[in-house]
C-alpha cells in the first residue's frame, strides 16, 4: 500500500470508523520482523500517532501467525558483519526498534494486539507494548529470547512483569517456553479471548468502546497511566492537577457539561 507518498510492502493498514488496523503482512515467514519491515512499522505508527481521524488502533498478524519474532535470516546475516561493526550496528538498530516501541506506547489512543497466532520474542514483546491483548484460542505466547542467546529487546523485560507479576516473568523468560491462550489468559497475559473468527471483530469492537469518549481526556488518563508504577502519589496528583485544567478549557468538557444540565 502506498502511505505519505511511501510505498509498504510488509505492512498493511486499513481505516475503518475511526479505527486503524496495522496487520503484519510476511505470512510466509510467520510474519517475522526484518530490517524492511521494522522501518515499516516505525513510519505506519508515526503517521498514525498523529492522524486524528484514527481514534485507536488494532495490531494484528496476516495468515497463521502474528510476530514470529525477529527474522533469523537477518541473524544470520548480522553475524557475517565484520566483528568490529557488529556492535554499533546492532545498537543502531535496536535504537531504531525502541523508538518504534515508544511510540507504539506513548500513543495517546487506545491500542489493542489481536493475536491470531504464535506471537514469539519480538513479536510476544510487541503484542506486551499495547494497552490491550485479545487472542484468539490459536494463539501461543513465548520469550523465546534465550533459545537464541538473547535477552528480550522490545521491551518485554519492562512489561512483562508489570502484567504477571516479577516471578512469573522471570520463569517466562528464563525457560523461553510457549504457553497456550488459555494459560495467558489465566495468568493474566492476556486480557480477552476469543474464536479465529470473532478475533478482528471483536477487537474493533472494544476498540471503538475504549475511543468513544474525549480524546484529549483518555491521551492524558494514558500517558499518566503509564508512568504510574514509577512515581509516588504526590507525582501522579499532581499530573493529574495539570491534566484536569487542559480538560476544563476543551469543547468536548463544555459540551458534555451542557449537554448533561439540559436534559436534567
């Protein structure tokens, strides 16, 4: 598809009602993420941070699988690099990935991962970087991470345990096992499941009762949300304070405030 004048190949996007699906688009590989398509997904996340037409977004995988993970051809490739590039080559490109990841988080609407299929490593991380997961009973969720010598480098190592408490990660991530939808689900991993055929539905469902309400009340609720962990209880008052007086001075506060007086 063609996106700002920039053709994608491995990424797909579509906007319906207010609702944006970002669909992983290289099923023949699982959907696993090279270099092309991690550029992909940083450009289709900023455009759509700041598309006010697009009220929330749905993350999704074509065919069998959502995110493989990390494609091991491109690996394989790194490790040819001369021993002395392979460093600073890789911190350049998870440098770009962590930009594409905070952007995926910080992105003041609501997002929701509707997991079809494995979501293995990155892709497991990526589905973790979203408010919401809903999957469908095909789904598996792994850390695979340390089968290749890894750590977790999308983020999991911080959200994971926010999700399924501090133990349950480290067993997560130190095993690298795969666990069904059913078990995400009762561990809380997950928040939603459902059947292959409802998945994108329902998604967008939810999608469009998360967004239906004030947009600059939920981009400010979510961004003091996500640091709530890390502050005390005087830090988030006071974001708080400063949130409520933007909301006081928006047309949607007076609409609500007038409308809610004349039906009374």
């Amino acid at each position: 598809m063609q996106a700002d004048g920039q053709e994608f190949r491995h990424i797909a996007l579509s906007l319906d009602g207010g609702i944006a699906t970002i669909t992983f688009n290289r099923p023949e590989v699982r959907n696993a993420i090279n270099d092309a398509m991690r550029v992909e997904f940083a450009a289709v996340l900023d455009r759509l941070a700041n598309d006010d037409a697009a009220r929330a977004v749905v993350l999704t995988g074509k065919g069998a699988g959502f995110c493989s993970g990390g494609d091991i051809a491109g690996m394989k490739e790194r490790l040819a690099a001369p021993a002395g590039e392979i460093a600073f080559t890789g911190w350049q490109r998870q440098k770009r990935l962590h930009q594409a990841i905070a952007i995926l988080r910080g992105m003041g609407k609501p997002t929701i991962a509707a997991v079809n299929g494995a979501a293995a490593g990155l892709g497991c991380d990526l589905a973790l970087a979203c408010d919401f997961i809903i999957a469908s009973e095909a789904a598996s969720f792994a850390m695979s991470f340390i089968l290749r010598g890894l750590v977790p480098d999308g983020g999991g190592l911080y959200f994971l345990p926010r999700r399924v408490g501090l133990a349950r990660a480290k067993e997560l991530i130190f095993t690298g096992r795969r666990i069904a939808a059913q078990e995400a689900l009762a561990i809380g991993l997950i928040d939603r499941l459902t059947s292959a055929e409802r998945l994108l539905a329902d998604a967008r469902e939810w999608a469009k009762q998360l967004s239906g309400g004030s947009n600059v009340a939920l981009a400010l609720s979510k961004a003091i949300l996500n640091k709530t962990f890390e502050l005390d209880e005087e830090q988030v008052l006071a974001l708080g304070r400063e949130a409520q007086a933007i909301c006081y001075t928006t047309a949607e506060h007076r609409e609500a405030v007038s409308a809610f007086l004349n039906k009374k």
